[in-house]
C-alpha cells in the first residue's frame, strides 16, 4: 500500500489536460479559456450618452439653446449641432457630431423649442461614454486561463465574439458492479440492497458542470465488466468504477483492466475509508476502481477524482483545505489516514455519528472531511487539524 500524499502524487503525473475545442460562447460558461482574445473592434463603437437628456457643446451650456432633433438608441440618422443648438438624446445613443457633453433631462427648462441648462455642476464631457472607454481595437480583452464567467461570457459577447477556445468538460463513465444491486423505486429481494453509487458520482459531476456522463451496469461477471469496460474506455477521458476492486472471489476490477490494455499505477491506499483504492491509465484516459461502500465512493471521489477531473479542464481544485480546531476527542489505530464526516463552522470541526463507510446519513449532513494523520491514534479536544471544505 501507498500513503494518500503518494496516491494523490501519482494521480498528478498522469494529468495530461485535454485538448483546446472552439465552441459557440453561448455554450462556454463555466470553461478556461485556451486562447487570448483580442478586440476587433472599439467599443463602444462610437461616442454615446449614458443618459437621457441633450446634447451640447459644453462651450454653449450658459446659453439658450435651440433644438434641433432628437437622437435614438440604435439610430442610423446623423445630426451635427452647430454653436448654440441642441439634440434630445437617449440612453445609447451616439452622441451628434459636434457635441461633446450631455445634460440630464432633469436639469433643464424647454420653452418654445428652447432649453436652458439648470446644472451648475456641469462639466465638459459629461454623461457621456467615450468611443472605445471599454476597449479599443486590437487591445487584449482576455487572456487565456480565464475562467468564463457569466460576467466574461457577456463582456466577450459585448464587443462582438460569439466562438472561444475552451479547454473542454472531459467525459466520464461510471461502472457500477455488483449482482445484489437494485434501482431505486423497485422492491428489494432478499440479498439486494439499492444502488446508489451512479446517484451520487452523477450528481457530484453534474455539480461541476460535467454533463457528458455515460452509467453502465455489470454485473459481478468477469467477461461482462471486460465488455463495458472496453467500451467505456473507448469513449470517455475518465472511468470511474464502483465495487469489485478487493480481492474476493467476485472482484474482477484488477483483472478485466488488465485484459484492456489499463496500466496499473497502484492499488490499495493507506486510508480509511476506500483502502482498495485502483488508479490505472490507458493512454491520456484515467481510470478510477473506487470501492463499493456509498461513503468509500464518495471520499475518493473529493480526494483523488475530483482533482482530477478538474485538472483536465485546467481547473482549480472544488476541495479547499483549512485548518480546523477540533471540537472534541477522537481515536483511531495508527497505520491509515481516516477521513471523517465532519461538520465546519466558524473555525471548528465536529466529527459526525455515523462513520462506517457503508453509511450515507452522516455525509449527507457534511459539509467537510476532517484529516486524521496516518501516524497517530489519539486526537485531543482542540488539536488543529487538516479539513477539507467539500463544494456547497
């Protein structure tokens, strides 16, 4: 067996990041950016008035003006104002040739097609926004490694791009494995208990915006899994199995990956839960045998997949790692990194009930995994320890 920091070592050197895809931008949120962009265009295009109200010469504003037109938001129409002359003109809309200044609609008196200016706080250039104040032509709008943001998806779509190039989603599959298996909404049989592994790992992938997830069933039959294997490994960048990775006389995990050309890179890990733990690659793929407790999948999952993942994409970890004071006693036997259900509050971590990692109800109730350090047994009331703030 290898410790966690070894597995979790292991796991890095065999990231390889996918390969940059053009997409339509309407399509791009929550994607790294691969490629900078750069403006084609000034924007705004145009000098424009950031309110309603009139356009002037700021060297005309102690006098009375005449009006001449008006000025609409996407007009095609073009005024020019001469000295002592005036344009109404709304929010977007250019500015007409000659004016440089906009008085607010509120601040003046219109008599007879005649305004007077009412602002005494006028300055020149006023309530206007000025032609390329957002970016100018050929200046860099964003660089690569930005993640696209519904903030960036609209500021790129504002000065006129409508593809990016993205580091794509990677896709997964889950096997889930296990002849005692059921759905849920069926009645169980004797023996049976209901699946909810593919649940769990779905929703835990949909979460992060993975969207291409394919689940398949095996049951505890070795050419079976060798077939849903192939496929799978043929059409995903992440293979995640749930059960079969022990060393029962029904566990085929370490044999049918084998029979597919997967490389072993370890197996078994110094942790508690999900000791069995299996990580191989074929290829750029990566390959995930996770055991089959509920509370083993998922905290391999936040430990070694989820980093993972997220490295494909070029993305930053979801996991955030803090320090904790412990909020009461705990013990183990020395040998394994334990990995608690905890919950964090305020700089505090308590361990929750229910532990073993058959169990569900206590990580549906965490919002952490509290560390405990392979090397020691006993944990005291206020020791500061590791804890890893789960994605909420």
């Amino acid at each position: 067996m290898i410790s966690v920091k070894e597995a979790k070592h292991l796991i890095s050197q065999h990231i390889i990041a996918l390969n940059p895809i053009l997409i339509d931008l309407v399509k791009a949120s929550g994607h790294i950016l691969a490629a900078d962009i750069y403006a084609k265009y000034d924007i705004p295009a145009f000098s424009q008035s950031s309110m309603d109200g009139y356009a002037i010469k700021f060297s005309d504003h102690e006098k009375e003006l005449i009006l001449i037109g008006e000025m609409a938001a996407g007009t095609a129409n073009k005024i020019a104002i001469q000295n002592g002359e005036t344009s109404r003109i709304f929010t977007g809309a250019p500015l007409p040739k000659g004016a440089d200044t906009v008085v607010m609609q509120e601040k003046i008196t219109r008599t007879d097609g005649k305004i007077t200016l009412q602002d005494p706080n006028l300055k020149i250039g006023l309530n206007v926004r000025d032609k390329g104040s957002e970016i100018t032509v050929g200046a860099l709008a964003m660089e690569h490694g930005n993640l696209l943001s519904p903030a960036a998806i609209g500021f790129l779509a504002g000065i006129g791009v409508n593809e990016v190039s993205v580091y794509p989603m990677p896709k997964i599959s889950v096997i889930v494995t296990g002849k005692e298996l059921q759905q849920p909404g069926k009645a169980l049989e004797f023996g049976q208990v209901y699946e909810s592994n593919s649940y769990s790992l779905s929703a835990a992938l949909k979460y992060e915006g993975i969207e291409q997830i394919a689940v398949y069933e095996a049951d505890d039959d070795l050419e079976i899994l060798k077939k849903v294997l192939q496929t799978a490994v043929e059409n995903s960048d992440v293979i995640l199995l749930t059960g079969g990775v022990s060393v029962g006389d029904y566990d085929f995990v370490i044999e049918a990956a084998s029979h597919c050309g997967i490389r072993q890179v370890f197996h078994k890990v110094k942790q508690k839960p999900g000791k069995p733990l299996f990580f191989g690659t074929k290829d750029q793929k990566l390959i995930f045998g996770l055991p089959g407790n509920p509370s083993s999948v998922l905290s391999c999952y936040y430990n070694y997949v989820l980093p993972a993942v997220k490295a494909l994409s070029h993305k930053s970890n979801s996991v955030i790692e803090v320090q904790a004071e412990l909020t009461h006693g705990y013990s183990k036997a020395e040998g394994l990194t334990h990995f608690l259900k905890g919950k964090y509050e305020n700089g505090k971590v308590t361990p929750l009930s229910s532990q073993e990692s058959y169990r569900l109800s206590s990580f549906a109730q965490a919002n952490c995994l509290i560390c405990l350090d392979e090397r020691k047994e006993n944990f005291k009331q206020g020791d500061i320890l590791t804890v890893m703030i789960l994605p909420s």
